[in-house]
C-alpha cells in the first residue's frame, strides 16, 4: 500500500515536472538553444556509460571479481565512487557550499570591514560564481537522471542486482530529476536576463535626456541617408532621361 502511494505520489509531481520540463525547454530554445543540448548531452552520455556498465556487470556475474570492474580494482573503484557521488545530494550540497564559502565569505567580511572606514569596494565575481555554482547543481540533477534512468532499464533484466519491480520508481524518479534541471536552468536564466533588463531601464531613466539626444541622432541621419538615397535616385533618372532625349533627337 505504502508503495502505491508512493508512486502515485510520484506520478502527480512527474507530471507537474514535465510541464515545466515542456516550459523551461521551450523558453531556453530562443535563447540558449545549446544549453538544452547540454543537458541533455549529460543525461544521455550518463545513461549509456552506466548501462554498459550494468549490462557488463550482469553478463559476468560470477567472474566479475576477476575482472577490471571488480570493487577491488581502481576502475571499478572509480565506478563505485562515482556512482556513490552523483547520486548524493548532501555532498553535491556540501560542494557548492563550499565553494560559495571559500569565494565569496572573505569578500564580504572585507566589505563590512571596510565599510566602516568609508572604504568598500562592491563584491567580485558574484554572478560568475553563482552562474557556476548553477551550473554544477543543473549538471548534477541531469547526471543522476541518467544513472537512475539506467538503473530502470537494468532492473527490467539484470536479476538479482536489481528487480523489476524497482522500475516505476526509479523511471520516476529520473523524470523528475531530468525535468528540474531543466526548470532550474530556466528559472536562472529567466531572472538573470529579467535582472539586466530592469538595469538597462534604470539607466535609460538615469540618462533619458543623453538616449532622447542620441534617438533623435539616429532619426536625423536616418532621414539624411533617405534624402541622399533619393537625390542618387533622382540623379540616375535625369541621366537616363537626358540620355534617352538625346537619342530620340539625334537618332
């Protein structure tokens, strides 16, 4: 009972998440159109290493101690390890904490400080990082996508590592993921470029009399490009007349 109520609680949020999977997408194309192939080059890149490995894995069930993948061996501790990694939430948390801390905590203390001596100067590098720090948790949300994707394809077969009654949830749960990416990446990018419009307002109120001055320079020389292109079209047509006249008297 429990279960059902999980997925259908699942399915209700998947299908708010697509919506705004269908939203954001549509949104990015205009603009960002190779932010979308990037995300989406991230989960499909994900679900294929990842099912090989699972497809591999299952294949040489009873050898696989003795083979490259086995836990003991770098590559299969690698394997494992980042597994493991992408598919932490708390220590994609505690990452982008981090660098946040270490980035922007000792600009701000050195601001506060300074202000108080009428000496602040404005923080650095603040929307690069955030941008960056965006990226990392929209890359992390399409990654583990793609690894619980292709947990979902592998438990259709991969007996007795995985179940199949473990594929509504793990296909669930990768619509999901896959869909807030898409909706964070967005978002971000909504707010930043609404953010740069509501500057740009500001500072043509700032200087409208200086925007006025150069709106009306662009109408004056785009009036005196029309009127020299039509003095150069009038100046053709006398030629040809003049030409023709001559003609029709000398012919």
């Amino acid at each position: 009972m429990n279960s059902w109520v999980l997925y259908l609680s699942l399915s209700l949020a998947d299908v708010v998440a697509v919506r705004g999977l269908v939203i954001a997408t549509r949104y990015l194309r205009r603009r960002h159109p190779g932010h979308v192939s990037t995300v989406w080059y991230a989960f499909w890149l994900m679900f294929t290493l990842f099912s090989l490995l699972f497809f591999y894995i299952w294949a040489h069930a009873s050898t696989i101690s003795r083979t490259p993948l086995s836990g003991s061996a770098p590559l299969g501790g690698f394997a494992v390890w980042f597994q493991g990694t992408s598919m932490s939430f708390s220590d994609e948390g505690y990452l982008i904490a981090s660098i946040y801390i270490a980035t922007l905590l000792p600009q701000l203390m050195s601001f506060l400080i300074s202000g108080i001596f009428g000496c602040a100067i404005r923080l650095r590098f603040v929307e690069d990082i955030t941008a960056a720090m965006t990226w990392l948790g929209i890359k992390f949300l399409a990654v583990l996508a793609g690894i619980l994707m292709a947990q979902a394809v592998a438990a259709l077969y991969a007996r007795p590592i995985l179940e199949p009654g473990a594929f509504p949830l793990k296909f669930l749960e990768s619509v999901m993921m896959i869909s807030l990416s898409f909706i964070v990446a967005g978002i971000f990018y909504f707010t930043y470029e609404y953010r740069h419009k509501r500057e740009l307002v500001k500072l043509r109120k700032r200087h409208q009399q200086l925007f006025g001055y150069l709106k009306h320079m662009k109408r004056y020389s785009a009036s005196a490009e029309a009127r020299e292109a039509k003095k150069i079209r009038y100046a053709r047509l006398r030629a040809r007349l003049r030409k023709w006249g001559g003609a029709l008297l000398w012919g």
